[in-house]
C-alpha cells in the first residue's frame, strides 16, 4: 500500500494496472499469459456468478459440466470454428511424465496419446457431441444447458483479466426444435446480460447483432453488449449466438419432430467472462482507486473505530460491533443476494484515520463509517461514500441510532447513481459523424498526429455505412475503428455511407475497442 | 426411464452405474476418462458448493483463482510429489493447430512451447510459486486460501464420479508462521469436512491420520474423513495435510519473524471433490434408484396432482399450486442453505400414477405430495418420502391446511433419519479381527473362494498392526485390504500386531477401499 495510482490522465494502462494490483484483484502468472485472481477479484467474481447464475435459473436454465479436453478431430467438424480457433489452442499430445537423472522430469515419449487433445477454447463441439445422445425426439427439447468453466485461448498480447490465455466464463448452449424458439433464445439471453450489465454491474451498454465480419466463427449471427470504458473505447461485455443448424450439421443431431419427420435441432449459445470484471473497473474507478457498484462488492461496509488510547477507543470499537451487528442482521433481500450485508471492522488504530480512509478507497469498498470519541459524546458517525471521495461523499454527525438504516439506503443510492453517472458520460461522448472529414477527426491516430489526444477524447460514432465487408475492413485499417453493434434502440433511418456513398440501411456505431 | 436397475445384490457395480445413469447424475464422455455431470449430478455438485464454501468461509478463508497449467519445472521441485503425479499427467506441449488439406486440423510442429505445461493434478506448486510474491513478514500470514477448479489426473481405470481423469474440486492451501498454528489449521479443516460429510450428506465418516504408506505425496501427514459404502468397502471422501516446510522449502518462501528472523512458512492442504457424489450415492441410494439427504437435494418435494379429466384435476392442480407456493414462501433458513425450497409441480396426466412416482423415486426427490380428486374431497393429500418407499413412508389423508409446515419437518425428520441409519449400517458392520485366521475370514478373495460373497459382507476391521510399511503392503498384497486411517475416535489401547506378533500401540482400521 501506500504505492501511488497512476493518475488516468497520465497514462491509461498503467492507471488499469496500477488499479488492478494495488486494490488486490490479481496478478501476473510465470505462466505465460495466465493470470491469478487475487481474493479481492474473485470475491467480485463470486458476486457475478451468483447474480448471472441466478437470471439463468430464472429463465430456466440448469447447470451442467463438459470435459475440459476436446479430440482435434471434433473441433475440425464445424469449418468456420476450425478456422476461428485452431491457431491459438493449447494442446495436449502426451499422458505421461518420466523422471531422468538429476530429478528433472521429462515428457515421456512412450506415452503419445493417438489423437492429441484440445484445451476448450469454447465448448460447442464437445457439447454437441453429447446432445447427439440426449435428443431424439422434440419432447427432449428445448435443452437450456449452461456451464460455468475455464477455457483456454493461446492470445499472443496479454492484459489482466481483458484478454488472458486462461479466463474464467459461463456457456450457455442450447437446443430448441424450431428456428423461432432458438432466436427467441439468442435475443432473451442478451437481454439477461444487459439486466445484469446495467442492474448489477451499473454499467450501461449497448444491445445489438454484430456486422458479420465481427460474429462469431459458426454463428449465423451474433448478438452483444457494448460498453464504453472511461477513455472512450468500446468494450464487448457479453456476447449470444444463434447458430441456426450449423452444429447439428456438423454433428448429425436430428429428432422426431411433432409430425414424425426427422429435423436437424437448432442452437444458441451464449457467454460472458471474467472479462467483466475489466469492465468493471474502466467504468466506474478513479484516480484514488477501485469503485465497485454495492451489489457486486465483497464489503458494503467498513467501520473505523478511532480514539487515541484503549480508553477512547473501547466505546467506539463497541459502537461499531453494535452498528456491524445491526447491519449484518437485517433482512436478507435481492438487492443483496439474499444474503447478509458483508461488514468488516477496521482495527488499524496504530496508522493514521488517512492511511486507514485509503486502504478502502483503494478496494474500492463503497461505504466507510467512522466513529470518534467526539462521535460518541453526540451519539453519532461520519459515513462517507466510495463514489465521491473528499467532501462531498461525507455525512457528519449522522445519528448511530437509525445509522443502519441510512447505510442500506446509501447503498442502494450508490448503485443507482453509479449508473447515472456511466450513463451520463457515455451519452455525452456518443456523437454522430455525418462524413469522412468528421469521422476522421473522431479518431485521429496518435502516431501520425504532432498533439497528445486526451486519455478520455475517444467516442462511439454513430455513421452511415453501405453494408459491405470491404469497407468495413477499409475503416478498420484506415482508423483503427470497428463497427460495434447495430444498436437495437438506435437510429434506424436509412442515409448514404458515409465512406462510400453507397446506400445504408441505418447508421451502425463505431468506436476502438480492447 | 422404465429401464430397470439392477438390484444390489445381484451386481453391486452395476447397480452403481445404473443409478448414475438413470438419475440423469453423469455420462461417460468420448474423451477418455472424462465425464459428462449431468444437471442433477451437477445440482447435487452446487448445493455441495454451496455448503462446503459457508464453512470454509466461516473459518476464515476467502477464495481465488489460480493457473491451470503448471510448468513441468515447477512440480520438479518438491521430489514426492513428482513422483505422486509424474505418471498421470497431462502435457501440453504445442499452442497451435494447423489445418492440412481436407479440412482436417494437425498439431503445428513449429509452434512447440519450450517449456512443457502440465494440467494441474493438484496445485501446491504453482501455488507456492505465487506465494513466494506475496509473503514477506509474519504479517502477511495466515494467507487461507481456498480454490474452486478442475483438475487432470490420467487414471487408467475410471468410474464414474469416483474416478476420473478430469474431476471438480476444492482445494484450500494455507500458508502460517508457526507449525503449531498450520497443524491446527490441518486439524480444523478435517473436522469441517467431518461436519459437512455428516450434517450435510447424511454420511458418518472416521476421522484421523493415514500411514506413512497412504498420506499424500509431499506431505507430513495427512488426515482423512474414510465413509463405508453400502458394500462395506472404505471411500476415502476428503483429506488434509500438514504439509510442514516442505512446499515453503522448494520455493523458497521465507518471512520475517517478530523476532526479525528469516524462517520458512507453514503450509497445509486439504480437499474434496466431486467423488463426494458417488459417496453419497453409494451411502444412501436403494435398488429404486437414488437417495438424496434433504440438504443436498436440487428439488426438495414434488407434487403430483391426479384426475382423469381436466373436471378432476383442475381443483388438484389448484391445490398444488397454493402448496407449492406456500412451501416456496417460507423463511429462508440454515437448514435449506438460505434458498427457497424448491418445489416442481409434475404435469405427466397422461401416465398413471406408479409411472410418475417411480420417475421421481430414481431421480431422488425426498418428498412426494400426491393429490387426487378423492384427497380434495377431504381436503387432504398424501405424502410420500423417498428415504422409505413403499406403504411404510406414505402418509395418508394429511390436512392441505398445515400441509407445508409438516412437509417441512418431513424434510428435517428425512435429514436426521437417513444419518442415523447409515451411521447403524456402518457401526454393525465394524468389527475387531483378534487374530489373523479372523482377519483372514472377515476378507476372504473371490477368486479362490467357492462360494460368492452376499453383495454387503465386506466390513470395516480393526486391528492390531505392528506399525511399520513392509506388513502394511504384505496385508494389501495378501488381502485386497488397506489401512484406512487410524480414527481420533476409536480405541487406543496397545496390544500385539495379528499379523507379525510385534508390539502395537493401538487398533487401527483395514477395509476394503475404493
């Protein structure tokens, strides 16, 4: 502790990862491009896992587990995975290890396996694999399986919990007996991922499909969630698939449908990742350190007792257990999880009340008490909010009695405005470009440029686009832009590309993305 | 379903596979040795999460993420445990595919990592190696750390949950300053799991250490929870270890002392995993399927409403839906891990009502309500409980009025009912063997018998045993039979090894394991 942020207008990245470390969220591996999740991360990790798992549940989802490994000949099955994923898979091609001299341990050439196995880099192949022997007839459907895992992805450019060879995710796969139902599907779970995005997370996002240069390797389209970090760029959250019958193809997965025919199965997947955490963290931080909205925090509440000597501090410390207690004991509600508000008691009486306010500034804990000696002649607490450090976040002289009751009112305070104020900056950098020239001074690249850009000058660009692969890809190497999503809650009025001059159906959103 | 399960008696392993399936638990998967958990094997899977994680939280520890891939320099460097592992491990030695004609995929020659990775089987050494970062003085420890993760160990021969070259688990590593402090944390970890095994699943277990011949590779000692199986062979179902500097030794993990020394920390490490479901199939489970302990069961009641035509059963339906939701709405408590109970309303009016009860039976649900027309009449219904199938757990002609709260307590009796019959089933089946002719009588080998063993002969035997590892293998070899663990509870007194006629310092357990 005590180490210095980075401030964001200085340096971006480093800000992140000045963030990511210093508020306990994880590390760097030796493992090349694998990350530890530190327990402060994965206590936010936990939080999501409860809330996403519990939206599954409530549109009837179940939860299952595949194998880790998948046989290369699988993966080869659906050509355009294939092609997606085989460049950057790990691969396991022995079973065995053998000791040589020295105690040094060796790959045993003996032990070969006959069909080398990947590491899942997602697990559409393995799964259909199996639905072959779960569906016959259309009464075994729909399937509304997920899985919470781990998968692999050899990326050759790191960045802690944004892209990592090793992360941690949940793929929803199912199977439906007809094209409608599994649309259906595909736009019920981005929405569930916008529910959590914005209701959980606070973090507000854009819903629509992919252009089809962007979609995933198998689909037949792809619906997202988009995010606007805090420097501007755009960050893909979560991502739903509708994969028409390509697996079942792949796979032969047919049934009996109601008229006795047999009908290839159609199929959705649907997935988001510790990657959200990142997004987390861009959205809502500051200079001082980690924001985390009350719903996803491992602590809602820190106490600092203060006093000079045990004498000042004894009615202050048991000020404080009676407010943990009171706090902790309240009714367990869904804003919450159904679970207790998670309390702690700071007993750091040897620093200075600063150092202490810091320690929790920095993990981003969203509501501090402090209870003096001076309190206690009154009755009474300081509270002061993660959100607006200094100040204007500080409630003096706030009755201990009923203290429990404002705390829980500030939280639910803190989540909501925490939105508002995502929402606020992301509407005030959404622009329109209405041509090339305008466009091309909305993402000016530095290298050519003699002038620094602002840390925060970036924006999503809605502008006309004439459809086609090539100038998408044209823009992309030209501005280092990409089409984001066709928002569903966007313009929708036709116009002329604004590269091209050809028509457009509607204007798309452009932004540079991690 | 409608397929029959082989009865117990008639072919124990057969029994076990048939119940796996037909309770829709597990698959086996095309990937060697690999598993499918099936959403009621993975239900059971999340409410074992559920609890396990309260108590592992309870007692202090918080949760993280580490590497799933272990650089094979690393397990080289604490000697037992590469040798424990060495020979079941799988390698990832490529990061890439390359796609031959015809679509077909082949590992990239030129993309060999330079530097194996091996699957984690366990995870003390990438452990460890991240630990050396994070400890510096007395301060910093204890670290108590658990993880939630899949692990790879290449077994040749693998049975379902019990087996298998992937499993599930947790594994907690803690780091302390003193051996004293990391000893305890060995014994307390144990216990918890003791807890667990017992309120939870509803399965008694001994408790104490392993010999020198059984503890885990790398450790001190280890301690264990040993569970017997219907059959009267031993389930290893979790083990701790004092792992002593072992691990702080080969990463070099030192701290500061209060007295400003440098000493090396205090490690320990305990786990269970998903073999704990086959435990508890194994415990509880009768020749109609499966038995699930109330806390762990994914549906606590299933109601069934009756009627030949939609006259008849609409007012069934109507009652079932008021119990239900009465039930659903109950105070969230301990007992049922602070959810909801979970309730499904069967609507197969089209079967008769053996078939719908049967269905219900193998899955496991503990408690079925019936209603049929007859019932509303009386405004009663009828309760059935699976622990007891037959006319012996049916009740007839309960109130609806008050039906919730005695469903309740039906759940509760059902919990503590099913403990104490396995803990009967186990205590009549432990015997003392006083000398090696009774020993020789209580596992006696198949092969070389003439008569069949009864499908439940075998027994947990105590006896005396010289202590050392030659008459500890010579038992194995000659009887099948292992020690299992030397239990905190049983008795202590010395005496002479049946087998050597050496001196013994107390009785210990052989079984039969899996």
């Amino acid at each position: 502790m005590a180490e210095v942020i980075t401030p964001r207008a200085q340096d971006y990245p480093q800000w992140y990862l000045d963030v990511v470390k210093q508020a306990g969220l994880a590390d760097n591996s030796d493992v090349r491009g694998c990350m530890v999740i530190k327990p402060n991360g994965y206590a936010i990790w936990e939080k999501m896992q409860r809330g996403l798992d519990r939206l599954f549940k409530e549109t009837g989802h179940v939860n299952a587990y595949f194998p880790l490994f998948i046989p290369l000949s699988y993966l080869a099955r659906e050509e355009e995975m294939a092609e997606g994923f085989a460049k950057e898979c790990a691969v396991v091609t022995h079973y065995r290890l053998k000791a040589e001299k020295g105690g040094r341990l060796e790959v045993d050439p003996e032990a070969r396996l006959e069909e080398p196995l990947v590491v899942r880099p997602t697990s559409e192949t393995i799964i259909w694999h199996t639905y072959k022997k779960w569906i016959q007839s259309y009464r075994d459907l729909p399937l509304l399986i997920n899985q919470w895992a781990n998968v692999v992805r050899w990326e050759m450019r790191t960045r802690l919990f944004l892209r990592t060879a090793e992360f941690l995710w949940q793929e929803g796969h199912t199977a439906h007996a007809t094209q409608k139902e599994a649309e259906e599907e595909a736009h019920r779970m981005v929405r569930v991922y916008q529910k959590f995005a914005e209701e959980y997370m606070a973090m507000p996002v854009l819903v629509g499909p992919k252009t089809e240069g962007q979609k995933f390797p198998g689909a037949v389209y792809t619906l997202c969630i988009e995010a606007m970090m805090q420097d501007g760029k755009a960050l893909q959250a979560g991502t739903s698939h509708f994969l028409g019958q390509n697996f079942a193809k792949a796979f032969d997965v047919t049934f009996t449908n109601e008229q006795n025919q047999q009908e290839y199965a159609w199929a959705t997947s649907w997935g988001v990742s510790t990657r959200l955490i990142g997004g987390l963290i861009m959205t809502h931080s500051d200079d001082q350190g980690l924001v985390v909205p009350p719903r996803l925090a491992p602590i809602h509440v820190v106490i600092c007792p203060l006093g000079r000597n045990e004498e000042e501090r004894r009615p202050c410390r048991e000020a404080a257990e009676r407010l943990a207690r009171a706090l902790r004991d309240r009714p367990r509600d869904e804003f919450y999880g159904y679970e207790p508000l998670a309390v702690h008691i700071d007993t750091m009486y040897d620093k200075q009340i600063g150092y202490r306010a810091a320690e929790y500034e920095v993990r981003g804990v969203p509501v501090r008490v402090e209870i003096g000696p001076k309190d206690i002649e009154k009755g009474a607490c300081v509270l002061a909010r993660r959100d607006r450090p200094g100040k204007e976040g500080k409630q003096m002289g706030v009755p201990l009695e009923g203290a429990a009751d404002q705390i829980d009112h500030l939280l639910r305070d803190i989540q909501k405005s925490l939105y508002e104020r995502a929402k606020q900056y992301r509407d005030a950098r959404t622009v329109t470009a209405r041509s090339l020239d305008e466009f091309r001074d909305l993402f000016p690249l530095r290298s050519g440029d003699s002038e620094e850009l602002p840390w925060n000058a970036l924006k999503f660009v809605y502008a006309h686009w004439d459809g086609t692969r090539e100038t998408e890809e044209w823009v992309q190497k030209e501005f280092k832009a990409t089409i984001r999503c066709l928002p569903f809650d966007g313009p929708q009025e036709p116009g002329r590309c604004i590269f091209t001059g050809k028509p457009s159906a509607r204007p798309v959103v452009f932004a540079r993305a991690y």
